[in-house]
C-alpha cells in the first residue's frame, strides 16, 4: 500500500482562510429523514428617484460622523433621520441597526468613508465595530450607502454591504445570552432553528478540551440569503452545509470566529443532529480551525471526533458512505488530501469518515489525551510523519491500513 502524499495547507503565518463547514455524514446522524455574492441586497429606493446634486467628499464625511455617532449610542432616532425621505426602508434598517447595537452591547464603533462619491452617489463605508467577550479586536465591514444632497444635508438613499455581513447591520435580530454562548437570532428566523443548542456544543467541547474557556458565537440567519451575505459567498456555494464556521475580519489576523447556521439544512435535523453539528463547529472555534496548519484530514477528524464522542451511533452506522465506497472500490488506501473535501459528490462524505475514523483509531490505541497532544503539535506546525510516530508508533500507512481494516470488517 503506498504511502499518503503530504495534505497541504498554508502555515499560519501566510495562512489564508478556511471556512469549515460540517460534514455530511454527521447530518445523516441527525436528518429527520435519515458573478461572485459580496454584495448584500440593496434597501432603498429605485433607480427612478429624481436627480439631485451630487454629493461630496465632505458629506461622506458628514454621514460618516453623524452615523457613527448614531451607531455608538444605539440611537434609532437618530440613525432612521439620515435617511432620505424618500426611503422609508432605508430608514427602518438604520433604525435596526442601532437598536441592534444596544441589545448586543457592541463596543468600539466606527463608521469612516473610503473613496469620495462618483456620480451616482455611492460611497463605500468601513463600519469598525466589537462583541465584548467575543472579538479582541474591532472587526472590519464594508456597507455602501448611496447619499443624496437636500436641503437639510447628505442623506442615505440606499444601504447595501459588500463581503462578510454580521446579522446586525442586515436587519432586526434577537440576541440570547448565557455564560458559555451568545446566540444571535435574525427576527424571521423559525421556530426551527431559533434556539439551537449551543451551551451542550460548548460542554462536548470542553469535555475534551478542558482548558477552553471562550465562548461560542452562532449567527442564525432566517433565510438563504442572509446565510450567504454573513458568509460573503455566492449564492448556493455552501446550501449543502448545516452550519459554517467562519472568521470575521481579515483571515490574515482575526480571531474572531463566528458559527452561522444554514436554516434551509439546520432546521431539517432532529435534536441530537443539531448538537452534533453545533459541537462539531464549536470545536473549530476552540481550536482555532480556520488558522490551523493541520492537514484537513486531521481538522476535520477531530472536530468529528469531538462531536460524535459521546452520541449512542453505532460506528457502522456513522462510516456508512466510507462503508459502501470500500465495497464499490476497495479498501481505503490513503488519508485523504485536502482535494477531497472540495468534492461535491459521495467522496466527500467518505473523505470526512476517513478522517473521524483516523482520529477515533489513535484515541482508541492511546487514549484521549495522546490525541489532543497529537492534533496540538501538528496545529503548531509539527511534522505528521513525526507526530504519529512519536505520539502512537505509528505512520501514515499503518494507520491508514488500520482505518482499512476496520471499515473492511463492515464491507460485504
């Protein structure tokens, strides 16, 4: 059997993002069945409002001062009176915005223009802003307003966003709070998925890794396209995952990750799926996935690990897509590369059970612990073929070979 070639993946310190998406054999534990997006849709008025002069650099400025100011002391009033009269939609979701400001207690709030007005009056603005007990640093967002000039002074005709948009400049949200999470809820968002379980994610988590002491944030969007505009992705790329973990501000720097929750698969699941899935993101936060210099296969198989530790599954129940691809094609004959979680057909499945079985042998050869340091040397930059050989004397053929064997015993 040859060996697996080396899974690459960017070193942190050139890392560039990984959003981690749950796998889909884990919502076959939990199925109550068993170009580019980066720009939010636009609130406003049409493109038929009456033509007025057109705005300056000094007024960018103006809205800038005058919105920021608003923002930061959750003042509605204030934030619905810079819109035009004209755009009374315009003026309930700034409106939104600030009363969505004091219900999370967002703290460091900027709002400052990039480039001046062109001619149709659209400016791009970087809204600075924080989650205390979530974000070390202020977080980066970009909205663009489209400004009119009137007798009263610059107002905003429109309101749109660009990239990565947190649920609290979209719109209205509910926010929930405990000691171990903080759950924000869009106004639209059903029955279904308003109140996912996030402090049992958290205490799975913790029950492996114990030192973890942050908190959890879970975004829930109320449709497909709030899910996509808080990812900042086109539309439709990540409708097949229940939830996302993701990382808001640059990917270069940011520790401020976020799990947002895909109403259209989530609300699909039963209780225990949406644990399993709520815990298999939060593993990601804890270990900081989305920085991690871990080949996927590792990633990915320890946050299943975690997730599916303590559900009464049987195991050949949880590998079923790895179990019908051994007797299609054979028995596994390599970790899987970083390609195989980029598949859109049943390899991918295969791919995640591969890894979580990997990730379950050597807990199972020498214990728990010896996994957590494993996937802590080789997150820090270790050499695999090192780790595995120092932590379970073992290489990646044999361990391969092992997962092999196992799921082979399973195979007709």
């Amino acid at each position: 059997m040859p060996s697996a070639p080396a899974d690459h993946h960017p070193t942190k310190a050139g890392r560039t993002p990984r959003a981690a998406g749950l796998s889909s054999f884990l919502t076959r534990v939990g199925s109550a069945a068993a170009g580019l997006a980066l720009v939010a849709p636009v609130v406003g008025c049409s493109a038929d409002a009456p033509a007025v002069a057109t705005p300056t650099a000094a007024d960018a400025a103006v809205v800038a001062q005058d919105l920021g100011d608003a923002l930061a002391a959750a003042d509605s009033g204030r934030a619905s009176a810079l819109a035009a009269s004209e755009a009374p939609a315009v003026a309930q979701r700034l409106a939104a915005m600030a009363a969505n400001v004091g219900r999370l207690h967002l703290r460091g709030i900027t709002v400052a223009p990039g480039q001046p007005p062109g001619p149709d009056g659209l400016v791009t603005f970087t809204v600075a802003w924080r989650l205390p007990g979530i974000d070390p640093d202020p977080i980066p967002t970009l909205l663009t307003l489209r400004l009119v000039r009137g007798s009263d002074g610059p107002r905003i005709l429109t309101v749109g966003s660009r990239g990565q948009t947190p649920l609290w400049l979209l719109g209205p949200v509910d926010v929930r709070r405990s000691h171990a999470a903080v759950v924000i809820v869009e106004g639209a968002a059903g029955p279904g998925i308003d109140r996912p379980p996030a402090v049992a994610a958290v205490r799975t988590v913790r029950a492996v890794l114990p030192r973890w002491s942050g908190r959890l944030a879970v975004e829930v969007p109320a449709d497909a396209a709030s899910f996509d505009a808080v990812l900042g992705v086109p539309h439709g790329e990540r409708a097949a995952d229940a939830a996302v973990t993701t990382t808001f501000g640059d990917p270069a720097t940011s520790r401020s990750s976020r799990v947002v929750l895909n109403p259209d698969v989530f609300s699909t699941l039963t209780p225990l799926g949406r644990r399993v899935v709520l815990a298999h993101e939060a593993t990601h936060v804890a270990v900081d996935a989305a920085a991690s210099s871990a080949p996927l296969w590792l990633v990915e198989g320890f946050a299943d690990y975690v997730a599916l530790r303590d559900v009464d599954v049987p195991i050949r129940t949880s590998a079923a897509d790895l179990v019908d691809l051994t007797e299609r094609r054979g028995p596994l004959d390599r970790l899987p590369a970083a390609r195989a979680f980029a598949s859109s057909d049943g390899r991918l499945a295969s791919a995640y059970q591969a890894s979580w079985l990997a990730c379950l042998t050597l807990a199972e050869r020498d214990g728990e612990r010896s996994l957590v340091r494993f996937y802590r040397s080789v997150d820090r930059g270790a050499d695999v073929t090192g780790a595995l050989s120092r932590d379970f004397d073992l290489d990646r053929r044999r361990l391969t070979e092992l997962v092999a064997r196992r799921v082979s015993t399973w195979a007709r």
